[in-house]
C-alpha cells in the first residue's frame, strides 16, 4: 500500500504553490504521474515537476487560466501530448477580491464565479473523455461556502456556488464511474492569506476553537483530497468534506 494509486495520472490546478502544490505532491507520493497546471507561476510549477520527478514519477507543467474554456482546452491539449488518459483532476486555482459587499461589482462578481465555480464544469467537459475507467473529480471550498466571513462575499458565494454544480457532476457522472467531490478546508496559512486585512485575527481564532489542534496546513488539505481518490472511496459521490480540525463544532 506504499502507492495505492500507482500507474494513475492527475490534473491539478492551482498546484504551483500552497494547497495545490501540496494536493500534487501528495498525490505523486502515493503513485501518480501528475500535471501541474499554473496560471503565472511558471518558476515555482517547475519547481513542483522537479519535486514529483524526484518521487519517480511523471509531471509536466503546463499554463491556463482556468476560467477560460479555450485555456482550459488548450491545456488539455497539451496535457495529451504527454498522458492519454486522466483519472483524477483537482479544482483548486482560485481568485478572490476582499471588500465589503457594498463595494463589489459585476466585474469582481464575474471573476470570482468564472474561476472559482465555473471552472469545475469546464475542468470536467475536458476530462470526462479521458476518463476511461471511472475517475475522480476534487473541488476545494472553503468555509466561506457557509457561513459569512467579513469582506467575503463573492468569494464565499461562488464556493457555495462550486459546491452545488459538484452536487450535480456526481448526479450525471455517478453511472461512468466518475466520483465528484468537495473538500472545504478551513484557515489555512497560505500565501492567499497574506492578503486577508484580518489574517492574524482568522489565524488566531482558529487556533482558539478549533479542537483538532491550532493549525491546519496545505498537506492536511492533501490528504483529505488522497482519502477521496483511494478505491475504498468509491461510493463516497456528491460530498463536501469538511477539513477544519473542529472549527466549525466550536461555537
């Protein structure tokens, strides 16, 4: 069990840094070959590649915008140059615009729903074709999908909005053997989080409520993500997982 996903291939966005890099080398360590999708981090994603080969695995790099569909097709145009198949794609590049909800537009509106609900579906008309036996398909929210954090809004409303079409993927994908699923992770300290104004106050109230332990990092994140593609997981479709070591119990 040393590799219990070995000869499967990945497509992981967001995977240049924080929990997508995280998601990706989690998931070469347990066998896969994977595909570090970045947006402008081209330095870093080579660097994730250079990490996953060291494992003995696969990995290439390859640039989209993840709420473009001709991007998102033209990375998976590269992406079968190198891999014919895919068997597990993580929904994890994300936007946000930090404001009070008075103060946000159309325009802020727009990103944070194209990039961060609208990719899955794009995401998964690209995979599903190259999904031939069955496959998994890994949204990650947050807890703003739930509960409202202030200057979130739009963020927490295109999360929930994730959560929702990743309940309708598992409806219509369940019979191809295709699982749809969400892991919401709660304060994680990432490079994101650096531009919370409130960064050090979200940091410390976790540590205070959540019962799990003080900190929840990128690769407790990853894990949750592993747990979700291992075969014993296979009846587990329509999901959101909760990864917030307590947090949410605690008041």
């Amino acid at each position: 069990m040393s590799e219990p996903l070995a000869g499967k291939v990945a497509f992981v966005t967001g995977a240049s840094r924080g929990i997508g890099r995280a998601t990706a080398l989690k998931l070469a360590r347990a066998g896969c070959d994977v595909a570090i999708v970045y947006r402008s981090s081209h330095d870093e994603a080579e660097a994730v590649c250079a990490a996953v080969r060291a494992l003995g695995r696969r990995a290439f790099a390859t640039q989209a915008d993840v709420s473009d569909p001709e991007s998102i097709a033209e990375a998976f145009a590269a992406f079968r140059q190198q891999f014919d198949h895919v068997d597990i794609v993580v929904s994890n590049a994300a936007i946000g615009v930090l404001r009070p909800a008075l103060e946000l537009t159309l325009k802020h509106w727009r990103r944070c729903m194209e990039t961060n609900a609208l990719a899955l579906n794009l995401l998964a008309q690209q995979a599903v074709p190259l999904m031939r036996d069955g496959g998994r398909i890994i949204g990650i929210s947050s807890l703003g999908a739930t509960r409202a954090i202030p200057h979130y809004a739009f963020i927490g409303a295109s999360k929930a909005a994730l959560e929702s079409v990743a309940r309708s993927l598992a409806q219509e994908l369940g019979p191809r053997g295709i699982r749809v699923n969400i892991v919401n992770a709660g304060v994680v300290d990432t490079d994101a989080l650096k531009y919370f104004p409130n960064r050090e106050q979200l940091l410390a109230e976790f540590a205070r409520r959540a019962p799990a332990g003080p900190t929840l990092t990128p690769e407790d994140v990853a894990n949750a993500v592993f747990l979700l593609c291992l075969p014993e997981a296979a009846m587990i479709t329509g999901h959101t997982l909760v990864v917030d070591g307590g947090y949410c119990i605690s008041g």
